[in-house]
C-alpha cells in the first residue's frame, strides 16, 4: 500500500513545472538582456535570438 497522498503528488508535479517554467522565461529574457548589452547588437539580432 502507498503512503504517500496523491494530493501531495500533484502537488510537487505541479510545483517542478512552476518552477521549470520560470527559469526557462528568466533564461529567455536574460539571454536577450546579455546579448544587448555585452554583445551590443542590434535590435533586429535580439528578436532573431528570439525567434529561434
């Protein structure tokens, strides 16, 4: 028999995917943000970088 509840689970599922969620938005952004202002490229390269 389990002893762990579904609820809690769910719960730490639910938590990972909260969290891998964020951390992909932080690097999304940041590589971005680097890339402006260390690389200094132009705009259009940044939204290229975005686009892939």
């Amino acid at each position: 028999m389990l002893t762990t509840d579904w609820r809690s689970d769910f719960r730490r599922l639910w938590l990972a995917y909260a969290l891998g969620q964020i951390g992909s938005g932080v690097a999304t952004g940041g590589l971005a943000l680097v890339a402006v202002l260390t690389l200094a490229v132009a705009d259009w390269q940044v939204s290229v970088l975005g686009a892939v």
